[in-house]
C-alpha cells in the first residue's frame, strides 16, 4: 500500500517511487484517491500509450478507453477464472489502472498472484521441458457472460465479435522486458492449449501447470473501498476476482496501457 501521494496531481519524482515500486512488487495499491476518468487516463499514460476500448467491456460515455466493470441488480457477475488481461492480443497490455467507483458492504475482493514466483517454484526438470515451447491463447470465457449480448437474430454479440480475432502463440516461459526475469505466461481463461503435444506425453499438462499458479503462498489479496486504485503489472501477474457478493451493486473504471509481443525466456 502506498500512501502520501496524490495520483491526480503526482511530480516527476513521486512518479519514479511509484513506477519502482510497481516493477518491483508488480501489484501497488492506493486508498482515497477518487479519480475522474480523465484524471485515471492520465495517470495510465504515464506508463504507456494507452490501449484501444476493449471490444466488450461498455465503457464510460464520454472516455471509451475508461471501461467500466460493472454489476446492478439482477446482473450478477457470472463464473471468475484466474487469468492475465488480454493475452489473445499478440502484443497484450503492459498494465492496467483500475480504480473503485462503488462497491457492495462486503466482498469483491481481487486477489493477484506472482507468476515470476511461480515459475521461481517450478522443479527444475519441469523449467527445462518448458524451454522454447509455446502456447495457444485466444478469447473464450466472455460468451454468455454479463458483457455479452444477443443481436436481433439471437446471436452472441462476443461470439461475432471473436470470430474476427484470431488465437496467438505466446511462450510459455517469457522473459520481463524491463527486469529480464523469468515468468510462467499461461492463464486458465485465455490459454486454450500448450502446442507441443510432446509436452502432454511427459505428463506436463495445463491443468497441472495451473496448480502451481494457485499457490497461495505467492498471492496477495486486495479489500477494496471506494477511491481504492489498483495498478498491476501485466506482464509477471494473474489476477482473480472474488465474485462473493452476489448482485449488489459494484463498479470499477479500468484503463489499460500498451504492452509489447512476449519473448521467451532464455536460461544462461
């Protein structure tokens, strides 16, 4: 948690404390911060150009890179898987901006985990069978989902939507462009497949590799409160949302910032 700093209104030096504190603990939070969209574009486009509007996510009218994760009563949010924004994208986003509007009396929370860490945990004869192999992400998991719509003749608008966006080959292990560390890149909503079906004859599945992604001891779990601004970096993170709360009213403005094509990872 990070406090003493105005995020509407920050100097060049308090930027650097943050931008180090975000690449070095790859989650930072904030309390009481009450951002305006345009205020929140701003402090996005310090780390980056800003992403295009997400293709399901509704936004805010007058800011559509601002997208609102929203539910209202009898809109509940539908089933959360651990996942890594956007990793359908062959260049997915660097990191994102997410700040509380309002919020139920209890539940909600996010929690993040390190993927670095992760792959830090990995048996070494498993890291060496992971070296220059590669995975399928794509979107699924957005179908029927509360972004979701049927057009007039009772098709998906995602499943439309998606039919034009076509799957991408990340590696597996990835190295961090900025840090140079080692992170496992997979995630259980946009990873579909690893493609080297040897891989799966040696008993190294994605299911199993998911489990190490659930180590509790490599998680941090946020308790959001209104003005709470969340800033992850997407490159080395997974994040779950805690759906607990049923259909009380809760919503989050989030901006998301450019990354560049995953490289694998290389061991001296």
């Amino acid at each position: 948690m990070i406090s003493g700093i105005d995020l509407a209104s920050f100097d060049d030096s308090e930027f650097t404390q943050i931008y180090q504190a975000f690449l070095k603990y790859k989650v930072i939070f904030f309390r009481d911060q009450f951002l305006s969209p345009e205020s929140q574009l701003k402090l996005a486009a310090r780390f980056g150009e800003l992403e295009a509007p997400h293709p399901f996510f509704p936004h805010v009218s007058t800011q559509p890179q601002v997208s609102e994760i929203e539910t209202t009563p009898g809109n509940p949010p539908g089933k959360s898987y651990w996942h890594t924004d956007m990793t359908w994208q062959s260049a997915p986003p660097k990191c994102s901006v997410l700040c509380a509007q309002h919020l139920p009396d209890e539940g909600g929370d996010t929690i993040w985990v390190s993927m670095e860490d992760v792959y830090a945990s990995l048996p070494e004869k498993l890291k060496r069978q992971l070296d220059g192999k590669t995975a399928t992400h794509a979107v699924h998991g957005f179908t029927g989902s509360r972004f979701d719509e049927l057009d007039n003749k009772g098709e998906s608008r995602v499943d439309n939507i998606s039919r034009d966006i076509q799957a991408v080959h990340h590696p597996i292990v990835v190295k961090h462009p900025e840090t140079g560390n080692p992170t496992l890149y997979l995630n259980e909503q946009f990873t579909q497949q690893v493609d080297d079906k040897g891989l799966e004859e040696e008993g190294v599945t994605l299911a199993n590799l998911f489990i190490y992604s659930h180590n509790e001891a490599f998680q941090v779990r946020f308790r959001w409160e209104t003005g709470s601004v969340a800033i992850w970096d997407n490159r080395c993170t997974q994040h779950f949302a805690v759906t607990d709360y049923g259909d009380k009213p809760r919503k989050l403005h989030r901006v998301v910032v450019k990354g560049s094509e995953p490289q694998a990872y290389i061991p001296k």
